[in-house]
C-alpha cells in the first residue's frame, strides 16, 4: 500500500521570485496537509548530503551550488497515495515537459531551477524528513 506522507522543498528560484505563497496554496489546494514546515537555508555540507544520490551524476555540482544560492521551505506533507500525487501536482523535472497546471510548469524556469522538489518513493521521503526534521518535532 502507498504510503500517506511526502516530503517538499520550495527551491531558491521559487522563494527568490516570492511563489511560496502560491505553491502553497497550490499544494493545500491539491489535498495535501502541511505536517511539518521549515524556512531555511543549506550550505554545500547539507545539500551535498541531501542529494548525494546524485553524487556521480554531471549536474552535481551545480545542483549543490543552486540549492545553496538562497533560502529554501522544506515540509511533510500528508494525502492518501502522498509521493505519486505530489509528483503529479509538481510536474516533470524539466518545466517544458511539465504538464498545464502543474506547479512547475507555473513557477519554474529551468530544469534546474525548477521551483520545488518532490520525494520518488515512500523510502526517499521519510529520509529526507527525517533530514530535516527530528521525530520530536514531527506532529
Ligand atoms: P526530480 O525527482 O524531478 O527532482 O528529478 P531528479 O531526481 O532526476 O533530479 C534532482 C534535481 O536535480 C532536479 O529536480 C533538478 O533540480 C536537478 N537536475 C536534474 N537534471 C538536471 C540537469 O540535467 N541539469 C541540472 N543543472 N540540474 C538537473
């Protein structure tokens, strides 16, 4: 069974052109609940740990550079079948390929400027919760 939580970040490029209102809008419009939420800005220490997944791919350096570049929001969210209907109300990675309507395909720029991110699987997002926030804070 799909898990019921997601975890979110509003990137630089999203908090920079001031759409975290709208974004959250959209998201609690799209039946998502706000769980846990955190203004916040990561150095190259915590987003290269964040996304250090992605360690060996070519975009590495500059996606830990953009994620660094400015203040970010991170939060959990909750929804029945959370990670594959906020990657649905999120769009395709790259905003071209982002679907009318979808958060991207309205806020974003670039592929790697690309307004928020969106856990792939139920494992990802409790990690990456748990990142950001501890159990105590969780409620
Ligand atoms: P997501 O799950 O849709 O966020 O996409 P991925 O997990 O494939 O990639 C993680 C993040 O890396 C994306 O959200 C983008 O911000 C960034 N990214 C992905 N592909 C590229 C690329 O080709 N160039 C750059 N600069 N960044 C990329």
């Amino acid at each position: 069974m799909a898990g019921n939580r997601t975890f979110t970040m509003i990137k630089p490029d999203a908090v920079a052109n001031g759409h975290i209102g709208n974004i959250l809008s959209d998201i609690i419009a799209g039946g998502f609940k706000i769980v846990a939420m955190k203004y916040t800005h990561l150095n190259a220490e915590t987003a290269g740990a964040f996304y250090a997944v992605h360690k060996e791919r070519p975009f590495y350096g500059d996606l830990v550079e953009f994620m660094t570049s400015g203040p970010i929001v991170a939060a959990i969210l909750e929804k029945d079948n959370a990670v594959e209907d906020f990657r649905t109300l999120i769009g395709a990675t790259n905003p071209q390929e982002a679907a009318e309507g979808t958060i991207r395909a309205k806020y974003a720029k670039s592929i790697d400027a690309n307004a928020v991110h969106g856990s792939d699987s139920d494992e990802n997002a409790a990690i990456e919760g748990n990142f950001f926030f501890s159990q105590f804070e969780r409620h």
